[in-house]
C-alpha cells in the first residue's frame, strides 16, 4: 500500500530527477527493482525511496530529489545524533566481506533479544545479490526491506576498517567505511538514507572517511553539512 506520509513524485518527475526519459524509469522499474507503487490505476514514486536506489546504484540524481526526499525528515534525528547514538567504531577487522559483516553486526548496539546471526544472515544475501558499495570506499550494508528492528530510536553505526576489503564497488574501489542503518519503521529508516545521501557528496567528508579520522572531527562535519542543509531548505521553502 503506497504511503501518502511521506513524498510521492510521478513518473514524469522522477525521470526529470535522475535525467532520464520516462521509457528509462518504466524499464528501471521493471529490470533494476526501482520501487514504485500502484493507487488509484496510476504509478507512482517515492521520493525517499528514488533516492536510496539512485545512491545503491549509482545513478545521478538531481539536489531538487534530496530537497523533496527531506520534506518530511523533520521528525528523525539529525545524521549526527544517529552516529553518537550507534557508535563510531576504528580499526574494525576482516579480510573479506563475511568477516566485516560478522564484525559489523558484532558492534551494532542491538536489544538483548535481537538476533544477530540472523540479521548477519540477511546482510550477507543481500551482498550476494548486488554489492551495497556507493563508490569511493563506503558501503551502506542492508537489505532490500530496511532493517527495521524493536528498537525505540534509530541509529546509524559507521564501521572504519582496519584494512579495505573489496565488496565489489562500481567503481572498483575497495571499501573502508561502512555505515549501517537500523530503525524502527520503513519511513524513518528511508529518510535517514536521505540525510546520508546528502553527507557522502561532501569530499571534505569522505577525505574524512579515508583518513579514519577521529568520531568528534567526523561528527563535527557532518553536523556542519546538516547546518548546511536545513539553511538551503529554508531558503527553498520560505520562497
């Protein structure tokens, strides 16, 4: 059932986010898993959802996508506040992909009910269908339905390896920064990967990343780029 709390765009205007023609954003949805949904006899997109794809797939999308993925991103944390939450986690072992997603789930400050092998188990499948990699050394692991545990807040873990390990990214770089979402509803977990999207564009950030620099000077400049954000949003709502 589509979700009228949160953006839903046409085809016609998702094609113009992502610079396509409309034919491309039909097959996409056809052969690449693009989500769309189905009310009252018309298709339609979901903003949040466009973007998380455009990010997993490497696809350009426009910042005017970012602006209506955010629209209702009011009522989740800032990105910021979801790290300290989850944890930022150095020198994490592994030498191949397996091993970093046992070390991931391993770290994730889950309930004590949580089952961790079974959520290592849908992490790993998911890997196995198409690398979670966006490019540029970072990773979001998850799997194709968000992580949506029995937790009372979301949280976002970023896991800084020890030693980059190949999860087959696009463009062949291996990965050393894995961030890893978990929230308590599909809405919250999507908008969150909106308020990642934006951050990972940030060279100053990834330079950050590389560098396994320490929690407070990665926080400190995620916390500037949401700064950022909300005054360009306002700017664009206010007119």
């Amino acid at each position: 059932m589509i979700d009228f709390g949160t953006v839903q765009i046409t085809v016609r205007e998702a094609a113009g986010y992502l610079g396509v023609a409309e034919a491309t954003v039909r097959q996409w949805i056809r052969h690449r898993a693009l989500p769309a949904h189905h009310a009252n006899e018309r298709l339609y997109l979901n903003a949040l959802e466009v973007w998380e794809w455009a990010l997993e797939h490497g696809v350009h999308a426009s910042r005017s996508l970012l602006e209506q993925a955010r629209r209702r991103s009011d009522d989740v944390p800032p990105l910021a506040e979801l790290l300290r939450a989850g944890g930022v986690h150095h020198d994490v072992p592994g030498s191949d992909r397996t091993a970093v997603l046992r070390a991931i789930v391993e770290r994730l400050p889950l309930p004590d009910e949580a089952d961790r092998e079974f959520l290592f188990t849908v992490l790993e499948s998911r890997e196995a269908m198409g690398s979670t990699a966006v490019g540029d050394g970072i990773a979001i692991p998850h799997v194709r339905n968000p992580i949506v545990l029995h937790t009372d807040v979301p949280f976002v873990t970023l896991c800084l390896l020890r030693d980059p390990v190949d999860f087959g990214a696009m463009d062949g770089r291996p990965v050393h920064a894995l961030f890893t979402v978990v929230s308590p509803s599909v809405p919250t977990h999507l908008r969150v990967l909106a308020q990642l999207g934006f951050v990972l564009r940030d060279p100053e950030l990834r330079e950050l990343l590389r560098r396994r620099a320490p929690q407070e000077a990665l926080l400190a400049r995620i916390e500037a780029l949401a700064g950022r954000t909300t005054d360009a949003y306002r700017a664009v709502t206010d007119q």
